[in-house]
C-alpha cells in the first residue's frame, strides 16, 4: 500500500533535527511516513503518532523493514506524553510535526476534505470517533457555526453561509462534500469563482470536527519538557492560526516574550528554548513546482537548551 503523500520541507527540517544513529526522533504526524522514512534511514529511532488509522497502515507496511527502530502507534499527538510515559522513553532528541492534511487523505474522495470531490461530508481524521461533520452542523446553532466560519477559516461571508449550511443540514441536505459546495455556492455573488470561500469554509469545518488548535495548543505545551538538552524540535505549518501558535510556543520558551491580539497574554519564564529560525523558513521555487500543496507551508525550529 503506497502513498501519494509528498514531505514538505523535508531537507530543510533533516538539516535542522540534525538526526543520526543513537538518536531517538518523534514524528507526531506520521502521515505517508516521508518524515519517519528519512529519519530511520539516518540510523534513528522514531516513535511515530498518528490518529488516522489508514496512514498507520500504509506506513506500517512501507516501514516494516525498519523493525524494532520503529515504533507507530495511533494516538493524538496532543497526548503525546502520555505515549512517551507508557514507553518508558523520558526524553527525546528531536520531536518533528507536519501539520495539516496529507495528500493521501485530500485525495480519498471518502473522507470529504476535498471540496472538488464528492463524498461523505466527514472530515475527521480518526473516524472511529468524534462526529461527522455534517452532522455537527445538523446539531448547531447559527451563531456558533458563523463563529467558526469567520475564526477558523476568515471566510468573508461567515453569516449568510453558516445560515445556509445549518438551514440545509436541518432539512438532511448535507450529507455530502457535493451539497456544502451547493450550499456555499448559493451564498456567493453571481460570476465570483467559488474555490477560495470553498477551501476556507472546509479549513474552518475540518479544524473544528478535530479539535486541531486544541490539540496543537496541548501538544506545544509539551514540547521543551521532552526534548533533551541540546535536542530540536521542528514545525511545519500551512496557516496563520497554526503557525502564529508555534511561533508563539518558539517566543515564550526563548524568554521572549511577544503579545498576539489573537492570542490570551503570555506569561514569562525561564528560557528553555533557543530560536533556530529567526524567520519562518519557505518552499523553493522547485519545491512548489513538483508539489503545489507546498506553497503556503512555513517551518520554524527551536533547541533545547540546558
């Protein structure tokens, strides 16, 4: 079982995790496995998380060579703690997430993250729990699903699209990623290309039916107390709302401390952590050409200091 996933950044953040034989890596988004492949290849250990049990698969199948090296469980990367307590593993030497979706998941028709694919309107990531999202809808008010629109996903016209997809979800008319399009459509101004409403009313959907920024505000907050001294930790988001966060977690833990408007004030500590990436870094020109998906990918880094 292959996949289509392609690592975004991936020599980028090879060259900052600085991985080798010894090391013990943590992958909290295991996905297509590119990130865990490069780094057992460099003679790591990588304990590998994933809430998606189709990408444990595929990545268990294309990995198993690696043995006892790695170790896939499925679990969310916010309790990651957790799964390095019960593997008896105190500390790490480098802890990698590429966030978002993979193209595995985008590109299966079945999962419904794609607005220009007809399925289910699903949306999670682990659909053994949590609900569906068009039955979130169905059970929501107006009012909390324009909140989610316009804070999860900027969309322009948060009111008058949350009142047509709760109107049809009610009436069971959205089932499917065929009948959120439909909806979104109805709301738009006659000529107006429908793609990007569309992608940011699904980004607002799917970040909300997974708990995403709870779970990556849970899974920052752990970070510097598992890394050991001098081990790297390495981010890879695709939106603002991620990125400000790990740039955030980067600010707090270096003892620099930096307000967001967006964000509850911090408080200041001792520093822990020392800025690897004064600027998030970017996709080259040839990146983005071999794969589009790249393009608004931004990577920051920190190191564990003693």
């Amino acid at each position: 079982m292959d996949t289509r996933h392609q690592p975004v950044l991936l020599q980028e953040a090879l060259e900052l995790l600085r991985p080798g034989p010894e090391k013990v890596l943590l992958d909290l988004t295991l996905g297509g496995g590119g990130y865990s492949s490069a780094l057992l290849e460099r003679g790591c250990r990588v304990i590998a998380l994933d809430r998606d049990a189709a990408a444990l698969e595929r990545a268990r199948a294309r990995l198993h060579a690696h043995g006892a090296a790695f170790n896939a469980l499925q679990q969310d990367f916010a309790r990651f703690g957790e799964t390095l307590d019960l593997l008896r593993v105190p500390a790490v030497d480098g802890i990698c997430m590429d966030l978002g979706m993979s193209s595995d998941q985008l590109d299966d028709p079945q999962r419904g993250f794609a607005f220009r694919l007809e399925g289910p309107l699903d949306l999670r990531f682990d659909r053994s729990t949590g609900r569906p999202a068009w039955e979130l809808l169905s059970a929501s008010e107006r009012p909390v699903v324009e909140g989610w629109l316009r804070d999860l996903g900027e969309v322009r016209r948060a009111a008058r699209i949350a009142r047509e997809l709760t109107g049809r979800a009610r009436a069971g008319q959205l089932r499917t990623t065929a009948h959120a399009r439909a909806a979104v459509e109805a709301c738009l101004p006659r000529g107006e290309r429908p793609e990007p409403e569309l992608a940011r009313v699904f980004q607002a959907l799917r970040i909300m039916v997974n708990g995403e920024l709870e779970q990556l505000d849970s899974a920052l907050g752990q970070v510097a107390d598992r890394l050991r001294a001098g081990g790297r930790f390495v981010a890879v988001s695709y939106h603002s709302l991620e990125d400000r966060r790990v740039k955030r977690l980067l600010s707090l833990e270096s003892g620099k401390v930096e307000g967001s408007r967006h964000l509850p004030a911090p408080q200041a500590r001792a520093p822990r952590l020392r800025v690897l990436t004064r600027r998030p870094v970017r996709p080259g020109a040839d990146e983005i050409h071999r794969n589009p998906r790249a393009r608004s990918a931004r990577l920051r880094a920190g190191e564990r200091i003693p």
